[in-house]
C-alpha cells in the first residue's frame, strides 16, 4: 500500500477533507494544514446508527452544507490509504451532491 498522506497537503484556499473509518464509524473532517486547524469535523455517531454506504453517503452531505456553511467550495480529498470504494466513495458522493469541489 502507498502512503498518500505526505503527498496530500490542504492550503487555506482549498483545504485537506480526510475521510478515516472504523468497523462501526465514518470519520470527515476539513483540515487546513498550512496552519495546522481543523475547521469542521462529523462523524456517523451524530446520527447514532452503525455506518453502512447510506449513512455514509449521509454523513458526506452533512460535512458538504457544512463545508459550504463556511465558506469553503473546493477540498483535497485524503482517503487516508484506503482503496477508494464503498463507504469512502459514498462520503465523496455525498459531499459533491451538496456541491463540494474535489
């Protein structure tokens, strides 16, 4: 497996969105690495169910109208290793139906 972490760097412009998951939960969060911030940040727990593609896919138009919410159109997105497929693919689907930028 490649490392992706060291060549995916988020500016203040357009911010780093990694999306990290467990067994049970989805993890997003938008991080400006330039100044080492977290701007926004959900997971599956808010909405209390264990996290399948549709609450995934849930949890990706949250952090979407959040990101949105503040001001940010445009991310870099940070699978952080993980093969692009299931519920990492439905958090991305999910934000770009509320209109973030990849």
């Amino acid at each position: 497996m490649r490392r992706t972490t060291k060549q995916v760097i988020g500016t203040a412009v357009r911010p780093r969105m990694i999306v990290s998951r467990s067994l049970n939960n989805v993890y997003v969060q938008i991080i400006d690495d330039e100044n080492d911030k977290t701007l926004v940040g959900i997971s599956s727990q808010v909405l209390k169910q264990r996290a399948n593609k549709d609450i995934s896919f849930k949890v990706g138009e949250m952090i979407g109208e959040k990101a949105i919410s503040l001001g940010i159109k445009s991310v870099v997105f940070d699978r952080a290793g993980r093969i692009y497929h299931g519920r990492i693919k439905a958090v991305a689907d999910g934000a770009r139906s509320k209109g973030l930028q990849f």
